[in-house]
C-alpha cells in the first residue's frame, strides 16, 4: 500500500491540471514551495518522477500520466461521496403529501422509488378527496398535494406531471361492448354511477357533459373508485374513472372501456403547494423527482 497523503493527490491534481506550479499553488491557497514539496514527497513515495521540465515549461512524465489517471478517479470518488453524504443529511426528514383517492393508484409506486434513493426520508400520506386536499393546503396542513385540477380557490403554485384519462367503463357483456364510435347522444339511455359531491372526477364529468349539452342520468352516489368498479361490475350501471384506477380489472377482463365519440377526457394531475410556501429540502425533492420523471 502507497504511503501517500490526500494533499499530495490534490497538489498532484492541480500541478497536472495547469501544468504549472505557481497557477496550483495559487487555485489551492498555498505557496509555490509548499506545492513543490507535496510533489516532491509524492514522488519519492512512489519512486518515480512525475514532472519534468523543459526549458520554462514543465510536463508530466509516463508514470505521471499513468498515476494522473488513478489520482482523478480517487479525487472524484471522494466528490461524490461527499455529495451523496449531503443528499443523505439534508433528506432525513419527513415528506407530508396528500393526494387525490384517484391519485392513490399510482403514488405509493412513485412513492417507494423516492423513498429508495432516499432512504433516510419518511413519509406520510394523505389520501382524500379533491375538497378536502382543497382544505389542507388552506390550512397549511401538507407540504405538497397531487390533484386532478390546478385549485382556482386558492393561491397555489400547481404544476403538471402526468397525463390523467377518464374513460367510461362498463361490464365486459354489457351490449354496448362491441359498439364503436358510439355517439355521446346513446349514452342519454344509460344509467350512472357517480363519485360523491367534491371529487374531481365527478366535477370533471359534469363540466364535460354540460359544455356537450347532454343530460345523465345518474343513479346511485358512491364514494370511492373501488365501489364504483364493484358496482359496475355487478351491472348497476355504468361508470366514469380515471384509467389510473382500473388497470388490473382490464387485464383481467372484469371490466372494460366503452368507444365512447369524444373519450378518454383528456386531463392532467398537477403536483401543487401553496405559493410562498417553503418547501423542506424531501419535499422539494419529490417535486423535482416527479417532474423529471414525467419529463416528455
Ligand atoms: P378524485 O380525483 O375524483 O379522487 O377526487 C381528483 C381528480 O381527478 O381531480
């Protein structure tokens, strides 16, 4: 094993990188002898000159260059420790998020991806409906929240991630199954089922229906996604979600998308916090996190 020191790397480094003893010394904040000195330790530990000069200019021998190599590998392996021992400290910490129910179905996956980079942070999430996110963020109860709709209720910097398609879905022997391009007037004969007052599905269906001028008929109100699926299924009628929440029951053929003239409504889920709010270092990284993830 080399008995050298960590400045004779770092003066080596510098000496290599300007080829020039008095620019390193003056990069490192030390003098031009205390930099030769380093060298010249440096050197008799490994038994091999590293520099030699020629006329006014000095250059790096073969073993230096060969040595160069290794010494730059050392010297970034320590930068990025040290870099991941920053993230590590600053991301102990607790990631407070609240999302939409229909969110739920995708968040705990982005979730654990985080939180494996960063395994010193912890989290705890909220899952609820648009309303009540609406209120947590008013009452500055949550450090982010993901929703289907940028709040106009409130100041809010609300950003978009990820795309978020509402299809209507139906029993696999429902006799529309088969039907394609089916006009928005046919579903007028259709019965509903409905997420409760406050959901953001529910809200985006209505807008939807009332700018088309076409009246449902909704029957029964339920108030999550799940029971929603289980009574379509059971034949009460037919459903609207988000195809964020429905992906098992596609691949196993218990439910399935109607070709409905203007389906999926195209919409967005937003990561959001309200403005001037001060994000701890986790929270912000989430945010980031899920922004790149999402970058198209
Ligand atoms: P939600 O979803 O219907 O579960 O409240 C929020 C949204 O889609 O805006």
């Amino acid at each position: 094993m080399l008995h050298l020191t960590l400045r004779q790397l770092i003066a080596f480094e510098s000496v290599a990188k300007h080829l020039s003893y008095s620019r390193a010394a003056e990069m490192l904040h030390l003098s031009q002898p205390a930099v030769s000195m380093q060298i010249r330790q440096l050197e008799n530990v490994l038994g091999l000159p590293l520099f030699e000069q020629l006329g006014k200019k000095i250059y790096l021998t073969e073993a230096g260059n060969e040595f160069h190599h290794h010494s730059h590998n050392i010297l970034e392996q320590l930068n990025e420790a040290e870099t991941m021992l920053a993230e590590i400290k600053g991301m102990r910490g607790n990631l407070n998020i609240s999302v939409a129910s229909t969110a739920s179905y995708f968040t705990p996956h982005l979730l654990a991806e985080f939180c494996q980079r960063h395994t010193l942070a912890t989290v705890n999430l909220s899952v609820t409906n648009r309303e009540s996110l609406l209120q947590r963020l008013n009452n500055n109860e949550t450090d982010l929240a993901i929703m289907g709709r940028p709040p106009d209720e409130l100041d809010a910097d609300a950003t978009p991630f990820m795309e978020n398609h509402l299809a209507i879905i139906a029993p696999v022997n429902h006799p529309l199954a088969n039907e394609r391009n089916i006009p928005l007037s046919r579903l007028a004969q259709e019965t509903f089922l409905v997420r409760e007052q406050g959901s953001g599905t529910r809200i985006a269906m209505e807008r939807f229906f009332a700018e088309k001028n076409i009246r449902l008929t909704t029957g029964t109100e339920m108030s999550t996604n799940e029971a929603i699926k289980q009574a379509v299924q059971a034949g009460m009628g037919l459903g609207i979600l988000s195809l964020h929440t429905i992906s098992l029951e596609l691949e196993t053929a218990r439910l399935m998308v109607l070709d409905v003239q203007n389906f999926p409504i195209q919409r967005h889920w937003y990561v959001v916090h309200r403005k001037g709010k001060r994000l701890t270092t986790v929270a912000s990284a989430f945010k980031e996190f899920l922004l790149q993830k999402h970058a198209t």
